[in-house]
C-alpha cells in the first residue's frame, strides 16, 4: 500500500511553505516520510512545485487539475499511485500516529474511503482512498465542485469515529493540523 502527503497547499494563514516548518530539528514533512516509510510500500508528495522537494528523493507529482485544491491532489494521486488503497496526508500534521493509520488501514478491505471523524467533523486529509474514487472525484473536479467531501455519496464510505475508540489510544493528535504562525508557535513551545 501506499501513502501520499498532500503538500499543495497555498498555505496563506502560515505565510510560509507548511512542509518546510521544523520541530525537533527536522521539517513537517521529513517527520512523516520517517514515520509513513516504516508503514508503506511507496510514499510519494503531491505538490505544485517538484523542484523544493527534490532534495527528498521521492517521487513528487503535479495536479492533473491545476488549482483545484486538496481534491485535486487526492485525484491525481489515485491516478499515480500503484496500490488500490492510497493513504493521504496533508503535510500540516506533524504529529502523525502509526496506531491510527493502522486501524484506518484494517477496514480499508471492505471500504472505498476510510476517514476518521473528529469533534471537528471528518478529517479527509488523513484518510484512505481506493481507485474507485477516481470517477466520482473527476465528476466533482469537472463540475468544480471542490470540496473534498463532495464524492463520497457515490462510494462505500467508512466514518470512523475518534471519540469511539478505546480512551488508551489518544489519536487526537495525529488528526491536528497547523494553518497559523500561533497554532505554530504554540506547538514549538512545548
């Protein structure tokens, strides 16, 4: 199986690449390629701009649909990706836990699309997605309609449910995300 970090993003409220950010000496990104390449087969980055991330040695593909969004991402991911069950992460979740992904990954046999639902609402960019997302995301795509929510009535979805889960696993930040220099900043103080 493969996974894909999604790091496409315009990242406007951070003011700067949210890849690139460091915590305990290493980049956002360099963070989950340590952690997501125990896990996976292949990772791979999907981003606007392959020259920054050369210097990762990974595979980095550009939006078959340009400036369209995270949807964007995720469907030319699934088109690049050889497995039929693609993790997708954004690349503003530092905090990225392998118990999560691995309960996620369990139900991937039965479902086109598995993704955890928070307090927040559901966190579609710490998901599983199969190819057969392909089609009702170039639908939406085509129509631009580009919330990433938008196909999941046209495929077999599994909502999984964070405050369900047993109170020893603490999952809760790996769905945290990071979009403002204080949510930054507060995390590099502790």
């Amino acid at each position: 199986m493969n996974a894909v970090i999604l790091a496409g993003g315009k990242s406007s409220r951070m003011g700067t690449n949210k890849a690139f950010l460091e915590l305990k000496g290493k980049t956002f990104i360099e963070l989950q390629i340590e952690l997501l390449s125990e896990m996976f087969d292949e990772i791979f980055i999907s981003a606007n701009t392959p020259s920054e991330y050369e210097y990762l040695n990974l595979p980095v593909s550009k939006d078959i649909y340009p400036d369209k969004g995270p949807l964007g991402g995720i469907y030319t991911s699934l088109i690049n990706s050889g497995s039929f069950h693609t993790f997708m992460l954004a690349c503003d979740m530092p905090f990225v836990e392998p118990g999560l992904i691995k309960h996620l990954e369990n139900l991937t046999k039965e479902y086109d699309v598995v993704i955890p639902k928070s307090e927040k609402g559901l966190e579609p960019l710490h998901a599983f997605y199969s190819k057969k997302c392909i089609d009702p995301i170039k639908r939406e795509l085509d129509e631009n309609n580009l919330r990433i929510i938008s196909f999941l009535p046209h495929v077999n979805v599994k909502i999984v449910e964070l405050n369900s889960l047993p109170p020893s696993a603490s999952f809760k930040n790996s769905i945290k995300n990071l979009n403002t220099r204080d949510e930054y900043e507060d995390v590099t103080k502790k």
